[in-house]
C-alpha cells in the first residue's frame, strides 16, 4: 500500500475543496509572498486545475482579520500568483465589514462543505409540574423502521463541464468520470469506468467516505477536503485500479489489485 504525503501543516494557507468545486483557501499566516508562491507553484504543477481557478479566501485561522490594506495586498498577490479571489468566506462582523470594504461577496456557508457542523449545545428542559396519574394504556403499535436512502446511480457518463451530486448518500457511477467533470458526494465514490476528472467524496466533511475507481487518471481527488492532484500522486497508480481514503488526516491511494 502506498501513503500520500502528509498535508504541510507549516504552510501558510491551507487549500480545501467543497462540494461546489471551488477552492476554499484557509490563510494561516498572513504573509502575502509566502501564500503567492505557495499558489503559484500550485498553478504551474497543475496549470488545467488551478489557472484561473476561483478561490475563496477564510480568514478563520488567524487570531484577527486583517486591516483592509493588508487583505489587499493579498488578493493583489493571488491574482498574480495565476488564481481568482472571489469572495470571502465564514462571515463575523469583522470580516462581514472587510469584504465590505474590499467589494467581495461573503459566502457564510462555505466552510461547511468540509468541516463538520459544530453542534450547539442543547439547552436544559425547562421544570414542569408533575402531570396527574393517569391509567395504564396499551403501548402504541411500533412504526414500522425507515430505510436507508440508497445512493445515486449515474448510468451514463459524466462529461466534461458536467457534475453530478450525490446529497447525503454514497454515488456510483456505472461509466466514466471524463476530464473536466466533477463526482461529489457526502458519502462515498464509487466509480466502475475510468475516472479522468475530479472525485470529492465527504464533501459535508464525513471523514469516513472513500472513493473507488477502476481506472484512475484523475484531476483531482478529495475526502473531506483533503486533496491530491494527478501531479501528485505516484505515476504506478495511473491507469490502476484505485481507492483513495482518509486516515488521521492524512490521504493515502492504494491500488486495489
């Protein structure tokens, strides 16, 4: 079994995918040369993924929002660096007024397409009065149990330009997955033909989903946000047939024969 390199929790901007296939970039350093240079090698490894690609910018990982000259400056430095900053994502009230000021859009839902929903705390029942005694009765006939939802099945191929989206279930895919189209799901990916564009499996941030493949060229494949481009992964897998999973945050190919 091969293991994918470890994400390099020393950058300076983490880059995530969701389940709309753009680029969400969590800046963890605010140094504007450093994440530049970490786009642009990101740009020229993958030029078909990454050039002109649009990408959302999370100031959530900094201890403050940035003063609006410096969020200027970065957005300066990733349109040089060959992407497109378009909105900014995961709204307080500082950065509400900093995409303000800066002209952008706030997608305040972005982050959930690949971190779990933080559950609010449930609050304490309010006292009641105890209810009078009542007489014993029969217990109520059980309802019958719900099943599953099944998963989607895709018969025909997904071409380029085209995605298919699996809400809340796994997604097979009984053909190929031709380059330039997308397979998200918030389960897992299962892909009969050959998968030649992207995978997002988890895309609502299930860590446990997989992605499954029985000839594998991929643009770009992802669990949870975790992702890896073709330029990435080790040229024996190619053409191989492939499942991709995540473990303690790392993601690791394995060819499955």
């Amino acid at each position: 079994m091969r293991v994918s390199a470890v994400v390099d929790y020393a950058q300076a901007g983490e880059l995530k995918f969701g389940q709309v296939g753009i680029a969400n970039l969590r800046v963890r350093t605010l140094d504007v040369a450093q994440l530049a240079a970490e786009m642009r090698d990101r740009v020229q490894r993958a030029p078909n993924l990454f050039a002109r690609a649009a990408v959302v910018l999370d100031f959530g990982g900094l201890s403050q929002v940035p003063a609006v000259d410096e969020a200027r400056a970065l957005l300066e430095g990733l349109r040089d660096a060959g992407v497109l900053p378009v909105a900014l994502a995961y709204g307080t009230k500082e950065i509400d007024a900093l995409s303000q000021q800066l002209g952008l859009p706030l997608l305040a839902k972005f982050r959930a397409q690949y971190e779990p929903a933080t559950q609010a705390a449930t609050p304490a029942p309010a006292a009641v009065e105890p209810a009078p005694a009542k007489a014993v009765s029969a217990p109520a006939p059980a309802k019958p149990a719900t099943s599953a939802s099944p998963g989607l099945m895709q018969a025909s191929p997904v071409r380029s330009g085209q995605q298919v989206y699996a809400e809340h279930r796994d997604l097979t895919v009984l053909s190929a997955v031709g380059a330039g189209a997308e397979a998200i799901a918030d389960g897992s990916i299962h892909i009969y033909g050959a998968l030649r564009g992207r995978a997002l499996a988890g895309a609502q941030g299930n860590e446990e989903a997989r992605i499954f493949c029985r000839e594998f060229h991929a643009e770009l494949v992802a669990v949870a946000g975790h992702y890896k481009v073709l330029e990435d992964i080790p040229a024996e897998l190619r053409g191989k047939p492939v499942q991709v999973w995540l473990e303690k945050g790392q993601l690791k190919l394995a060819a499955l024969d």
